[in-house]
C-alpha cells in the first residue's frame, strides 16, 4: 500500500467530514459508529480531516480532545478500522506554519493547546506523538466501490501519472528535512528580520503567538522560517498543498471543475488497483448536507460545512458495490440528527 492511500475492498464505512472541534457532533457519531460496528453493520470510520480548528470560542473548540481520542480509538481497533484523512487545517502543523482566514487566526490556538499537553495535560500523549500522528495520515481511501475519499476535492495539479504517484508518496519528514537543510545555509537572523519586516511583527513576537514557544532557546522557534524553503515551482510540497487547499468550483466555476475531476480520477485510477470513478469530499460549505458537484463528485457536510445544520449529513458507503455516478450515492446518506425532516421539490 502507498504511504499516503489507504484501499477499502470490502464492508460498509461509514464517512464523517469536517468537525472543526465540535466535540457533541464527534462523540455523537463516534458513539453510532462503535454501537454499529460492534454489531456487525459498520466495518470502518473514515473521518475526512478538518477535525480541528473551531471558528468558535476557546470554550467551545475540542480539537486537540478530538485527535487524542480518535488516537486512543485507533490503539484499540486499527488504524485500518478508524481512518483519518489529512485536511488542510491539520498540515500546517506538521510543518510549523500559519493558517488564517480573514481575521481568523486557526494555528494559534491549537499550538498553546499542544504546549499544554506537554505542561499539564493529565495523557499518554505528548505535542511529537499528536504531530507524528498528523503525519501519518494518508491523504486518500480507495474502494473497490470505485470511490475515492478525500477531504477537499480534485487539483489541476495532477494532471499525470506521475503527478499521482508523486503525491501518493508525499513524505513529511523528507520535505522539513530538505527545507531546514536550505536554512541552515543562510545567516538565521537575517531571515528572522526580513520576515518582521514582512509582516511588521517582530520575529520572537510571531514565533511566540504561532509555534507557542517559550523564546529563542525552544528548538522548535526558527520553524516560522522554514516556509522559505518549502515551497517553489513544481515541488511535492506545493503538489500537496495545492490538493488540500483546493477550492475546487469555488475556485474555476462548475465546468472548468468537471473536466479536473475527470482527469483527476483518472490519474489516480492509472496507479490504483480498481478504477475510481467518483470523488466524495467535505471542505466547502454546502447546503442541505450534500451537492452533487456533476455526476463525480459529492460534497457532504456532516457538521461544520452543513447549512442548515440540522441538514448535515454522514455516509454509509458499501465499499465493495460498483458506484458510477454520485447519484448511485444518494440513498447511503444519513442525517447527523436523526430526528430531520428529509426536504422535498
């Protein structure tokens, strides 16, 4: 098996997307997930990624609680019994980088809480065992269904083969290894100040608020500078980042779209072991829980991204029956809230 794809061949999954620290809506479809399984009508959880980053208050967001869970879930049942699939939200954190939205600041606050579980938290894990986990997480679930999960959507990026199988081999620890490698080339506090005069912060200030470091002895505080070095025409960094952070039709119109699914299924077909013939994805906000975004790729909301959100919805997907259409995927949809009145018309 391929370092960042997983292959389902058989059973029912059931699909979650984008939680973003809504620890209820986790433990609630958690909960359902272990009752069917131990019942014998669930065989997997596969969790689409952005389980962190609440846009809420400090109060409301669980994400670091979240991720040590489904760790401790994978202790118990297999890591090939609950998937996770890497989100853009959880990347930067492998790698120490910023992410925001706006006014939004998303890495902050998730840092200060792995620093915490260093200091305080009462837990087997520390800050390298979640990040090591973080790294761990494949990129895809493949079917023999001929669906491929993922969390954001189809890039333009992988228009070849090749492109494919370069992403599918993405390693974390080589990509930081080569970025530190091209720092340590370069005078450190040159760097540190023309990255304030960037931004117009000073350098402690910004290495302080975003990596939750102590001050310069930290060996984690040039981490903010390794950014520099990571990305450039044509890497495997930029490879991976353009696919997780795709905003897919948002991005192009619905089109232009279509024909990057197309050929994005196709790449991926080329170096699979059963053809993958539609795309199942969260990441973008969507209403009534689902869209179908043309006839190969379904957006699902299970929580965050669902408007209403008594409308979010979950999947239960045989991954062994053929699917060739999203429409094929409509009846494995399940409401989060059981108690939901489908809409009509």
């Amino acid at each position: 098996m391929s370092q960042r794809v997983i292959d389902l061949n058989q059973g029912t999954a059931m699909v979650v997307t984008d939680l973003h620290g809504a620890w209820n809506i986790y433990c609630q479809l958690r909960d359902l997930f272990l009752e069917q399984h131990s019942g014998g009508k669930v065989d997997y959880l596969v969790l689409c990624g952005d389980l962190i980053h609440s846009e809420g208050t400090e109060e409301q967001d669980f994400s670091l609680d979240i991720l040590l869970d489904v760790m401790r879930l994978q202790a118990a049942l297999g890591s090939d019994k609950v998937i996770m699939l890497l989100g853009n939200h959880e990347l930067p954190h492998i790698y120490g980088l910023t992410l925001a939205k706006r006014s939004i600041e998303y890495t902050p606050r998730f840092e200060e809480a792995l620093t915490r579980l260093d200091q305080r938290y009462k837990d087997t894990y520390r800050r390298k065992d979640v990040i090591s986990f973080l790294a761990g997480l494949p990129f895809f679930a493949r079917t023999k269904a001929g669906v491929l999960l993922t969390h954001a959507g189809a890039a333009s990026d992988i228009a070849t083969a090749k492109h494919a199988e370069r992403l599918l081999n993405i390693n974390h620890a080589d990509l930081i290894s080569g970025a530190d490698k091209e720092l340590s080339k370069f005078d450190v506090e040159s760097l540190q100040r023309g990255y304030s005069h960037f931004t117009g912060l000073s350098y402690e200030e910004q290495a302080k608020r975003y990596l939750a470091v102590t001050g310069p002895e930290d060996p984690r505080y040039n981490d903010l500078l390794r950014v520099l070095f990571l990305s450039g025409q044509n890497t495997d960094f930029d490879l991976m980042w353009n696919t997780l952070f795709t905003q897919n039709e948002l991005e192009v119109g619905e089109a232009t779209y279509h024909k990057t699914v197309k050929t994005f299924l196709q790449m991926i077909s080329e170096i699979s072991p059963n053809e993958q013939r539609v795309l199942v994805a969260g990441h973008v906000s969507v209403k009534d829980g689902y869209a179908e975004i043309g006839k190969q790729h379904l957006r699902v909301a299970s929580y965050t991204h669902a408007f209403p959100k008594r409308a979010a919805r979950y999947m239960l997907l045989d991954c062994e029956q053929p699917v060739k259409t999203t429409s094929d995927l409509i009846p494995s949809l399940r409401f989060v809230f059981q108690n939901t009145v489908p809409t009509t018309g």
